[in-house]
C-alpha cells in the first residue's frame, strides 16, 4: 500500500498534522509547479458544526466527494469567487476532509506568480494556493496519488508542529483543529496562539 493509502485509514483530524511537510505538485495546463504544505484545518463528520458534513440532508451534491475515500480531493467554490483544495480523510461513506491552507513554493513560482496576476502572497491562504496551482472544480474527486495534481510524502518533526483554533467560520472555531508548520513565513495571517484545550 502506498503512503496515501493509508489516509483511509485515518481521519481527518489525525490526518491534518501529518500532511505538514508533504509536497502538493500541479502540472495542471502543462506548467508544474509545487509547494510544501505549512498549513492545514481539520473538519470532521456531522458532529463538527463546521463541516460540510453537517447538514440535515447528510450526502448531498455539494459535499458527496468529502464522503469517500481517503487520499482523494475536494474542491468547492466559496463566496462566489474562491475555489478551496481539501484532502478527503477517512474510509468511503465516513465523511470528513482537511482543508489545505497554505504553501510554501518550492517550484513553478514563475507560473504562480502569473497566475495571480502578479499578487503576492503566492501560496499562503486557501484561495490564493488553488488560484497559484490552477486548482478548481474540476479536481473535485481526483484522486491524489495521480497527476496532474498529486501529493508527495514529506513530514516534519513533531516539535515544529503548532495547534490554534481555525480560522473564518462562525461555529466551533475555538476547537483545536488548526495545525502549522511554527515559525514558516508562509504560514497565512491568523492567530498563532494555543487553541483551546479539549474538542467537543
């Protein structure tokens, strides 16, 4: 079994730390480019208030692909502008996904500096890293283990690793399910403080 294959046996919250220091490599519209994930907010199954997974409906169009399986992506549009890149955690019908918040590029920054119209950051929130990498809703279930859009194993020392509460949603944001790379500059704006102690 391959190293992404094990992301079905794990979910998302356990998943989240462990994708810090993987490398996310695009070579979407022929130009490759790469980044070091600093990043990364876990959303879990219907009992986290924040997750897509929270709905009366259960499964629905919008958050089908957060239910299945593990080591495959899920992309959706917010605020009518922004794609967001999530790795879906977790064995299929066991929802839950973490969401990719930031990069450091390591290649192509070039091409994403282009691509986002010369804007820096390049790679540090979610919607500039799928902006920089050509990310978007046409890679909603792509499996990520295969290009045009794979991810690469990596890892970083347990130390290095900080925790904080999550960012931009108005329910559970105090849970600690926020984790980063201490100290990356590339890591996006947000409270770099301990989270609150203990998940509901």
């Amino acid at each position: 079994m391959t190293e992404i294959g094990t992301f079905r046996e794990s979910d998302a919250r356990d998943l989240a730390p462990r994708l810090l220091g993987w490398t996310l490599i695009s070579r979407i519209g022929g130009e490759e480019v790469a980044g070091r994930i600093v990043e990364t907010e876990a959303y879990l199954d219907a009992s986290d208030p924040a997750s897509h997974a929270a709905t009366r409906g259960g499964m629905t169009s919008r958050n089908r692909r957060m239910f299945g399986p593990g080591g495959t992506a899920y992309v959706y549009f917010v605020y009518g502008r922004h794609w967001c890149f999530n790795v879906v955690a977790g064995p299929e019908g066991s929802p839950g996904a973490v969401l990719v918040r930031a990069l450091e590029p390591l290649g192509g920054t070039e091409v994403m500096l282009r691509r986002r119209g010369g804007r820096e950051p390049l790679a540090s929130g979610p919607a500039r890293l799928c902006e920089a990498l050509g990310i978007d809703g046409a890679f909603d279930g792509h499996d990520l283990s295969r290009p045009p859009l794979r991810l690469e194993c990596g890892g970083v020392a347990a130390g290095e690793v900080a925790v904080s509460g999550r960012i931009g949603v108005s329910r559970a944001e105090r849970l600690p399910l926020r984790f980063y790379i201490r100290g990356n500059p590339h890591v996006s704006t947000g409270p770099h403080e301990p989270a609150a102690s203990g998940v509901a």
